[in-house]
C-alpha cells in the first residue's frame, strides 16, 4: 500500500473481534483495512483458547488411556511424547492462522502489520518495521483486546513466573506447579499438567474455586479436583513470588500467618487488563473508565467515528462475545440491521476436567435480587450415556423464577457441559420457559437427558427424583 491510503473503515486489531468486524464491514461493501502488530487471530488463536484447547484434548486422550482397563481395554504402559503433544497443538493454530488469512484475501481486506495508534478521529498511523503509513478512515473499530495481569510483588518472566503465554511453551512438565488464581485459565492448565504428571497446587484468594460460577458448581470442582490430588488452597492472598536456586517460592497469607510454597514454575492467572494505553485516544473524543473504553449498546464510543469492541471494553473477555461485538459495530456503522447484544444470555464455558458450562444468574445471585425462584438439579451419575463414557461426576442445574416460570440461569459441570450448555443459551435468548423447554423431547441415551431431568425437578415434574 501508498504511504496514506483511504478506507471506509479501518480495524485496529485483528483478534476475534477485530477480524469478524472487517469481514462483516466488508461483505455489506465497505473498503476495510486491518492494523495487526502480531499475527492475526489475537491471542486467542496464538496463545489463549485454541492451543489451550488442543492440549486439552491431548490430556484426555491420556487420561482415557490409563483409565482403559475400566472399558476391558489392555493398553500396556502408557507414555507421551511432550515435543509430540506440544507440535499438534501448534499445528493445530498453524491451520487455523492461514484460514483466517485466507479468508482477508477473500473479502479483499487490506492487513496492515504493525503498530498502530490513533492520530486522530479518522486517521490511524502504523509503524511497520520502522516504515511509517497512514490508514485515513470514515469509521474506525478499535479492537485491541487484552494482557495477562500480574499482582504486586509478581514480575512475569514467562520461564518460571508465566502467564498464560510461558505456560504454552514449556520445555515439558513441571514437576511442581503453582497456580495464582481458580478461574477459567488457573483450573484449565491446573487440569492439563495434573494429567501430565505436575503436582499442582491452586492458590485462589477468594473462598472458593471458580467464584464466579455457581458456589454448587465451585463445590463439585473442588471435591473433584482433591479426590484428583490436585491441592487447593483458598481464602488466601499471595504476597510475592521469588526465584530460586532452582524454582520459585509463593510467600501467601491465610487469615494473619503468613505462610510459603515451593514449585518449580508459577502460573499467574489472575485475569486480564484491557489494552487501551499508548494507542491514542487522547487525539480523539472516545471515553474511558476504570481502565476500559465506554461504549453505547451498538459499541459506539463518545466519538462519532469511533467504535470499540471486544476486551476492550470490558464487557465478557471472551472471544465469542468479540466476535459478536464486532458483528454488531460493522452491522451498524453500515447501516445494516442490528440489534444490541443481551448479555444475560453468554455462555461461559471453562474446559477444566470435569469442564463447566452456565449461563445467567446462579442461584445465589438470583437470591441476592430477591427473585423468587425455583431450582432443578440432576446428576450425571444415574445418566446411562455418562455411565457408558465412564465420566458420571457432576450435574445439572436449572434455575427458574418462581412466578413467570422464566428461565434465569443454568449451570453445568460435568461431561461435555460446554457444549450442553447451549440448549440453556438458546433458550434464554429467545425467552423460552422451563416448561415449554422441559416438555421438549431428549434423544436417549444422550447426556442431555441430565439437562431435561433438571428441568422437569424445576417445574415440579420430577421423573427420576
């Protein structure tokens, strides 16, 4: 491209967010172009959700194999090959970043590596390996995600003291992992190096594991997670970090003691801060608080060239929820049909072993608001699908209200709950009732006949209760 070149819109970021929005600009007839400074696909294709996802899997087919003498299957001693599990999960990535290459190319959208920052309300400036450009634009979409945080006292160095980057590319398995923090990143990679041999301890500063899902869920996992061996140790706060000679040292409280822990890595995963700094939004009229840009329901910021969607602006740090936002933005600065995003109904999914699927309020939280509600539950381990897997921990919870038999929440923890869960997801979207949902028929045997089970306990229908 020219030194300046023009656009009707122009993406900064090319994470989930920022390149479904340039494609979506682009098929209603927008000229696009996208500034990324890394690769496209953001972190959650290079270091976040998709390699994470694929080690995973690789942790399952391990486990599964140990565990084949339970299905008459004789396996021998089983072993892995780390520099074989690491090469799949990148190959998997690899895949993924030329389809999303690809798919630039065929909406003829202009990518711009560099770093880009704001010069003004319609012009963006990138530096690209030391060369200057100019991106002017009728409408900017800013998507420029988000980094792992750390604590005071906790310097990241992505070899001993890593975030979720360092702990993708260890040279194998530590023997002794400490992980800072229960939420989706500290349980999933608390999951996957347990199945590899590490001796994990989980270090959370609030009383329970995952606590924003539903204490009942936090319940289950932590049972699961001891009877696992995998230790966890809550309501306690880390003071700092340190090397030393040969790994790492956690000094924590508990109350007033002041206590410490050895390992040889620390994974830090105490949630994400939104990249907004240093990329110009003072040259512009767009707003902010509390580290994220404030946005209107259709991802319009206070300036009136200006959209921001994605971590950015705080809502969910999930990749899907980008993916929508930036639907969304482009939708509308298009002047195509777009209707704000109900947020009451995204799913969360967190892929630990047994993984977790909700959606809404949970039940302590419906409480809170003084809704009146009424609560199903049924467990996976009179399932026969899930006695057939070999996996029957957890369950199913549906919570409904009381009076208007609204669906307000559901929440999963158990075999496949992440993709379970979406039966909740479409249903709270399209504000179907408990009742019309539990009176829906369930293949059988299928795992979704623990969902229906919850469901018909919710109404006062119990079959198998």
């Amino acid at each position: 491209m020219t030194a300046t070149q023009s656009f009707d819109v122009a993406v900064l970021g090319g994470g989930p967010g920022g390149y479904v929005a340039a494609i979506r600009a682009a098929q209603l007839g927008k000229s696009v172009a996208l500034v990324e400074r890394n690769k496209l696909g953001g972190t959650c294709l290079h270091v976040g959700c998709i390699p994470t996802k694929g080690l995973i899997q690789n942790s399952d087919v391990l486990r599964t194999c140990r565990e084949s003498e339970q299905f008459g299957i004789k396996t021998g001693e089983v072993t892995f090959d780390w520099s074989a599990v690491i090469q799949r999960q990148w190959g998997i990535v690899e895949r993924l970043h030329k389809g999303v290459q690809f798919l630039m190319k065929k909406n003829n959208i202009t990518v711009v590596n560099g770093f880009g920052r704001l010069a003004t309300s319609n012009r963006i400036e990138v530096d690209s390996s030391g060369e200057k450009w100019s991106i002017e634009a009728d409408k900017i979409i800013i998507a420029t995600g988000s980094v792992a945080k750390s604590l005071p006292g906790v310097e990241l160095d992505e070899d001993r003291i890593v975030s979720n980057v360092g702990a993708l590319a260890m040279k194998s398995p530590p023997k002794r992992l400490l992980v800072i923090g229960s939420g989706a990143v500290g349980v999933e990679f608390a999951s996957i190096y347990h199945v590899f041999g590490s001796e994990v301890t989980i270090l959370e500063y609030l009383p329970r594991l995952v606590p924003l899902e539903d204490p009942e869920v936090s319940q289950q996992l932590e049972r699961f997670f001891k009877k696992s061996r995998i230790k966890c140790l809550t309501g306690v706060a880390v003071q700092k970090v340190e090397r030393t000679d040969d790994g790492v040292r956690a000094i924590y409280k508990k109350g007033e003691e002041e206590l410490g822990i050895e390992g040889d890595v620390c994974l830090v995963a105490v949630g994400r801060r939104a990249v907004i700094e240093g990329i110009g939004l003072e040259s512009t009229q767009v707003k902010t608080d509390r580290g994220v840009i404030l946005t209107d329901a259709y991802c319009r910021t206070d300036d009136p060239s200006i959209y921001a969607i994605g971590d950015a602006i705080g809502n969910y740090q999930l990749a899907h929820v980008a993916e929508v936002e930036g639907w969304l933005a482009a939708s509308h600065l298009a002047g195509a049909e777009a209707h704000p995003i109900d947020y009451s109904a995204v799913p969360r999914c967190t892929y630990c072993y047994p993984q977790i699927g909700s959606v809404g309020l949970s039940e302590a939280e419906a409480r809170e608001q003084g809704i009146p509600v009424e609560v199903g539950k049924s467990p996976f381990m009179a399932n026969g699908k899930a006695m057939a897997l070999g996996h029957t921990d957890g369950f199913s919870k549906v919570i409904r209200h009381a009076e208007t038999g609204e669906l307000l929440g559901a929440h999963i923890i158990g075999p496949e709950a992440t993709e379970l869960i979406m039966e909740f997801v479409v249903a709270k979207q399209n504000r179907v009732s408990v009742k019309d949902l539990a009176h829906t028929i369930h293949a059988h045997p299928t795992l979704t006949e623990v969902s229906l089970e919850a469901l018909h306990a919710a109404v006062g229908e119990p079959v198998h209760g």
